[in-house]
C-alpha cells in the first residue's frame, strides 16, 4: 500500500514537473562542483585541467577550513570609527582565515528544456567577490560587490548536451572590516523560460488599504511581451484561492492588478500570516510564463513621536545587528543554522534583525517572514570614502546604483522587511559631497520602492546634526552616542530617533573578572572580558544605558544591538592581540550558545515567559571569603538571595541608584564561599513567585548532550546543533572545564563543524576534537539523504563516553 501511495506521488511530481517544464524550469546548482583556488591563481582563463580540483557543493565557503594565521590580512590601519589614536597593528580583524587571493569554480550542466523562443538565466544570490563568470568559454560578465544578487541572461552562450560554468572570485587583502568569507556562498540557480514571461526581480506587491472587511492588494509586474494576459490568483496559508483577476491595466511593460482580499489576515510578528500570488502569462491561450510570489498584508507606517506603527500599533524595536557569517559554517549560507539563530533570539524576545552592514541572504528573509521577524535591509559599510584600502569605495560610483536596485527589487516582496539601510558609519558623513551621495541614494530606494523608509547608521552625530546629512535621511538612525540622543532628537526634523546600533558590550560566555566595576576598553592577560557585563569600548555602553533612552522617551523608536551573535573577525578590544579572532560584542557566543546577557535581554524583551537567570558559576576555588558579587536578569521587580541557606538581603530595582539598578538585581557584598546559591523572586504583591539554584560543581564526572532538534529532515543540508555539557556526578556544570572532546558520526549523517564560543581557540571548526570552553561546546551535526538514525558519540579521556541519537525523516 506504502509503495502505491509512493507511485502516486511519484506521477504526480512527474506530472507538476512537465506542466512546469512548458513554461519555466529552475534548476539549483548545488552538487558537484570542481573548486581551486590560489595555485592557479594567476590563470585568467576558466580552461584548466581540473584533475587536482576538489569537489564541493555550494554554497561553499572556501576559507573556513583554516587554518588561522596571524598573518593572514593583518591591517595596520588607525579606525576612525574606533577612535584610534594612531594605526595599530589589527590581527585577527577579518578572522585570521585564508579568504585572500583567487578561487575558480567549474560546474558542467545540461539544459534539454533550453530550446529556440526560451531564454535561460544565470542567478546568483552571492559570491565573495569579484565575480567574473564565463559559460562555454566565453566571458558573460562581472559583479564585483559580494553581498549583491546579480543575474545574467546566458541564452546566447548556451550549446547543446554539457554547458560549462566557470567563475573566477578574488578577495583583495584590506577588503573588509570582518570576516567576509570566500567562496559561492550563497546559491546559484538557472531559470529557463519563455522569452515572453516575467521580469526577473520585476513583480512588486504591496497592500495599500487594510480593513477588517477588505484589504486592496496591488501588484505590479514587469513583463516582456506583447498582447499579453496575466492571471493573477491569490491563495491563503492554507493553499485556498481567496481572490483572482484577470488582466489589469498595462503602462508600457507594466501591468497593474488591483485585488480585493475579503477579511484578510494581517502579517504580524506573533501571528507572521502569509498569502501566495500565483501568476499565469498568456499570449492568446498558450501559457508562457508562471511565477509564484509570497507576501503578507501588513501596514508600515512611521509616525512623529511614536516610529512604527505595524497595522496601527505602536511597535518598537527589539532588533539585533547580524553579520552574515554563521560561525563554525563561514559564510556558506545554510537555512537550519539561520533557522536555530532565530529561534534562540525569539526565545530571547528579539523581534528585529538588521542586516549588518550588507544584503542579507534570501534564506533568512524567508525564515523572517515565516517566523515573524521585522527585517531592517542594510547595502553598505562603505560609499565613496574607504573605510579600508580594498572596500566598496572602488565601486562604488559604478555599481552603487545597481546593487541597491538588485537589492530592492529582489527582496522587496517580504513582508518583514519595513526599512532600507543604504550605508553604516560611512565615512561620507564627513563633507558635502556625502549629503549628496545620501540623498542619491535614498532617491534611489524611493524610486524602487516608495512604501519604505530610509536610514544610515550614524556615528558622526555631531557632523550630521550640522551638515544637513541626517536631516535627509526618512529614519535618523544612531550608533552608539546616546548623550546626543536629545540634541539629535531637538535638531532633526523627523520626530523620533532610531539605535540603529547600539551596545557594544563585551563579554566571553562564563568568564568573570574581579573587582566588578565598568571599564571600556579593558584588557585581560587571557584576551577574555568579563560576563558581569559591564564593560563596553570607548565608543560604545552597556545594555542598560540604551533601555533607559528606549524607555523614558517615546521617540527613541527602538534599538538594534551590536551583536545578536559573536562573528568571526573584529576581536576589540583584542584587536592587536593574538590570537582572539573572533568578536566579543555577541549576547549569544560563536557557538550560538546564550551568554548571561541573553537573560538581561530576555528580560526585557520577552514578555510572555519567565526570566530567572543567576550569575556568575559558583566555583572559586581560591576565593573563599572574598568578595564576589552576584546579580540576577529576571523580569520580576525584586528578589531575595541566599548563600547556603543564608539570606544576603532583598534586592529592588530602582531608579534612584545606577543604571544598572534600575534593570538588574545585584548583590555587591557577597562573600564567596562554596556550596549553594538560591534566589527567590517576589511578585508585584510581595509574594514568592519564582526560585532558581546554582550550586558549586564538583570534579567533571561525564558529559551530557542535547540536541536543538532530535528529528531533522533527510535533505543532505538539514543540521542538528548538539550541546555538549561537562558535568559533575550530580549533573552540575562544570563552569571551568575544558577537557579536550572528540566526536564521531555514525549512520544517517555526517559531522559538519564544532565550535566552543572561545574567541582565542586556534582549533580548526571541521576537525572532530575540540576543548571545551567553560565547559560547553557544540557539534553539529548534518543529514545525509537517508531516513535513517544519526549517532553522534562524544569522547573525552577519563569520562564516559556519551552517545546521542537524532532522527532523519524524508
Ligand atoms: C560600529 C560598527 C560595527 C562594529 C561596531 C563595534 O561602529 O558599525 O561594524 O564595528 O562598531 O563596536
């Protein structure tokens, strides 16, 4: 019977695929890949013999593997934005990994569906950079920008039977402030279609009048051809056809359609409801083109004195700033790792993601609007004025134009996205040729999309305030400067303030130095900084001083934190340090995994679940009847402590003391001695309404392992991120232990990377051993293409070894 049903379905995807191959056909190429880099780097030919190549699938990151080297594109470079008083020596500032010099990939393919009146498109989403692409031999073109999207139409460089693909990347040492990653690392595909058809990129939807009865849907599609017809038919979640047109008015090789949704079901972000534009082109009754495109109805409206107002309501934000690079993965994009950042930083409250400072991947646009994510798009960290020697300021003034309309028109269906960013603490805020590159481009973004507003990340507050720079700008957005809030605020006409950056705290999960007390800049021999949370850059606060701007005025419109995750590259304040490699400004690790800040956040920003987070560890061996503060993020307003049974006092936040008072419960005067510490939190009435231990852990006694999804899809790509846990015999853990793990992959997978959130490890992500930094790291782990168990067994000298099993279903 099983089989039956699996012919079925085997017809019926026959079936879909021929009725799709009539009009178009999109193919991924994925698999089977032929990559080299530097040893031909001087070749600038695509016709190499490809015997010494290796095999890859992209996305690709090339230079994740390592290893690290000091050497590799050290910058000795004064920062303006870090306030530099002169060029220092920068290690480790994009990562320390060997992205620099050429990489050439080849990918042999046949397209028995390209025949004469199609046309065939080659798209990439991203290549890390300098892209030269050449099919047949013949050079197509170039896009120089790593984070664009580009295409070319490839019809006229097509031949029958095997079509080669070569492209030719290049980084250029002093290219980056971060770890840019090397490589095809976003995915590339082939559409093959009618010549008549859709406007690759050309389709825009937008939902200008919502009410409870009726929402107007309004799209607009680009399209080549003559005497044409569309069909346009829009579904619910749930795959029902709610409404229909056909035809519409054509301007040129514009048709508009103006569609009724009755009741409609508004996009938000708890409820992230989406509906489905399915689009048919005909000449006369002969189907030429299909396109599907998803979208939600929501409102977007900024007001004076408020910010956004998603569908009427008041909605701050709650966002952190992501580089794209996905830790131990690189650069290569992969949906479940996207997938797992985002479910932690919902747990977390976060409602916002800002793409820092470049074109986010369509991966985690998709994930957004799945799970319900504002979205604020960034392009640049560069215009015309370099911030490093090799950035986008060599391209600016010849591309600029293009990525930011590539980067329009191929996003701007999300639903979550409600803020275009066209540049971050561009040195262009210095001058009047800068006010005028702001305007051009936001003109630009206008013109590409006229329902969204626009910002630049300023740090040169003062300069903006006086230039007329940031009076241009739809958004003011502020990194950092909080004391220029109010000025800004006065001095701007716009009515509200954005922390398009905020923050910049540093801290190394499970790390605690005393005396407790804020620094900036502050160094320790073992390149770690305190989790106590209170120590920031000479740029830079800790999270506190921005929740006070963001509460106690309704014009500070919300904040997006530096950074929701640790990246790779950026070590400050280690910047001159080997080898931190890795940045310090994450509330959650490079492994993902939360830092105490997490529950100061979480605190705040989730307000639906409970916070009760106590720190620091509780085992100081050597710190007996010292000193040793203990502070607790919780979202209730007071708390009793007890160190073995005995009380420290009750605590309150406040306002009238410190900053820190006022968001955390802190406990200056506790003497440390071992054993047990309890909190016991107070509801609104006085009442215990909540309890939390930590307790001093004894010797590591084994090892404990959890899965963020035990069952995982049979797809070749889907991951499972396990935690691995040093504990002691009573399962306490072992907040000082870094025993040296190995891992082993059995059955239905494959050991994909391992990363413990040490900024300064030199081990290598793919090899399966690594050290345990305070007493945690995670593997992850990938699917193979069989429904099948996955073991993972962890080993370490002296403990038991542990085993973890996790699923693949099809
Ligand atoms: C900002 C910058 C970010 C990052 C951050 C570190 O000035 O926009 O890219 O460098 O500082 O604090």
């Amino acid at each position: 019977m099983k089989l039956f049903y699996r012919l079925i379905v085997i017809v019926l995807l026959f079936i879909s695929v021929c009725v799709n191959a009539q009009t178009r056909s999109v193919k991924t190429l994925e698999s089977n890949w032929k990559f080299i880099n530097e040893e031909v780097a001087a070749a600038k030919k695509p016709e190499t013999n490809t015997t010494n190549w290796e095999t890859v699938s992209v996305p690709h990151d090339w230079a994740i593997f390592g290893p690290f080297d000091k050497e590799i594109d050290a910058q000795k470079v004064k920062v303006q934005q870090d306030m530099d008083d002169e060029a220092r020596m920068r290690t480790g500032r994009t990562g320390a990994l060997p992205h620099i010099g050429v990489g050439w990939y080849r990918k042999t393919f046949t397209l028995p569906e390209f025949k004469a009146g199609k046309k065939a498109l080659l798209v990439f989403d991203g290549a890390m950079s300098d892209a030269h692409v050449f099919v047949n031999g013949k050079k197509v073109g170039n896009h120089p920008y790593g984070y664009a999207y580009f295409y070319f139409d490839i019809s006229d460089y097509l031949k029958d039977g095997e079509n080669l693909l070569a492209v030719r990347l290049e980084n250029l040492p002093s290219s980056s402030r971060w770890y840019p990653g090397a490589g095809i690392y976003r995915k590339v595909q082939i559409i093959v279609k009618d010549e008549v058809d859709f406007q690759q990129w050309g389709t825009f939807i937008t939902t200008p009048f919502i009410s409870e009865e009726v929402a107007k849907v309004n799209i607009k599609s680009e399209i080549n051809g003559e005497n044409i017809k569309v069909i346009t038919e829009i579904e619910d979640a749930n795959g029902k056809m709610v409404a229909s047109k056909t035809s519409g008015e054509k301007f040129g090789k514009l048709v508009e359609q103006n569609i009724a949704v009755p009741n409609p079901i508004l996009w938000t972000i708890e409820k992230p409801y989406l509906y489905t534009a399915n689009q048919k082109l005909y000449v006369g009754d002969e189907l030429k083109d299909v396109q599907t495109t998803r979208f939600g109805i929501r409102s977007v409206v900024y007001e004076r004195g408020k910010g956004l107002m998603l569908n009427g309501k008041i909605t701050k934000f709650k966002g952190v700033c992501l580089h794209h690079d996905l830790g131990p993965l690189g650069a290569a994009v992969n949906k479940a790792a996207l997938k797992r950042q985002l479910t932690i930083l919902k747990d977390m409250g976060c409602n916002a993601i800002r793409s820092s400072h470049n074109m986010p991947s369509h991966e985690q646009l998709e994930l957004c609007d799945e799970m319900g994510f504002l979205f604020l798009a960034e392009s640049f960290d560069e215009w015309a004025k370099a911030k490093v020697k090799n950035g986008y300021n060599r391209w600016f003034n010849d591309w600029a134009e293009t990525d930011v309309v590539n980067l329009v028109r191929a996003t701007r269906n999300h639903p979550c996205i409600v803020m275009w960013s066209s540049g971050n603490e561009v040195p262009d805020q210095w001058g009047n040729e800068g006010v005028k590159r702001a305007k051009w481009l936001q003109d630009i973004f206008h013109r590409e999309d006229p329902t969204r507003p626009v910002t630049v990340g300023m740090d040169q507050v003062a300069n903006v305030m006086k230039s007329g720079f940031g009076a241009i700008m739809d958004i003011p957005g502020l990194n950092y400067r909080l004391p220029l809030y109010g000025e800004a605020y006065e001095r701007f006409p716009q009515g509200f303030i954005l922390g398009s950056e905020t923050a910049s705290t540093v801290s190394s999960r499970g790390i605690y130095k005393f005396p407790v007390q804020e620094f900036k800049q502050k160094e320790y021999d073992d390149f770690q900084s305190s989790s106590y949370d209170l120590e920031a850059c000479r740029w830079s606060n800790v999270p506190d001083e921005d929740f006070v701007w963001q509460d106690d005025y309704d014009w500070v419109i919300g904040e997006f934190v530096w950074t929701g995750f640790d990246y790779l590259g950026e070590p400050t304040p280690y910047n001159e340090a080997w080898p931190s490699r890795s940045s310090y400004f994450g509330i959650c690790d490079l492994a993902g995994l939360p830092k105490d800040r997490f529950y100061l956040y979480r605190s705040r920003w989730n307000t639906e679940d409970e916070t009760l987070h106590i720190l620091p560890h509780w085992n100081w061996e050597g710190r007996e009847g010292e000193t040793t503060p203990v502070f607790v993020y919780t979202n209730y307003n007071s708390a009793e402590l007890f160190v073995n049974g005995v009380s420290q006092g009750i605590q309150t936040k406040t306002k009238d003391l410190s900053k820190q008072h006022r968001y955390r419960l802190m406990w200056m005067d506790v003497k440390y001695e071992p054993g047990t510490v309890k909190v016991v939190a107070f509801d609104d009435t006085g009442k215990p309404a909540a309890e939390k231990e930590i307790h001093t852990a004894g010797k590591p006694h084994h090892l404990e392992l959890s899965a963020d999804c035990e069952t995982i899809s049979a797809d070749g790509k889907d991951l499972s991120y396990v935690t691995v846990s040093v504990v002691d015999k009573d399962g306490n853990l072992c907040p000082n232990a870094d025993n040296q793990l190995s891992f082993n992959v059995s059955g239905a997978g494959s050991f994909k990377a391992v990363c413990n959130g040490d900024a300064t490890s030199l081990e290598l992500f793919h090899l399966p051993t690594m050290k345990a930094f305070s007493g945690k790291l995670v593997v992850t782990v990938q699917a193979g293409e069989e429904a099948e168990e996955i073991e993972l067994e962890v080993k370490s000298k002296g403990l038991k070894t542990a085993k973890m099993l996790i699923q693949t279903q099809e």
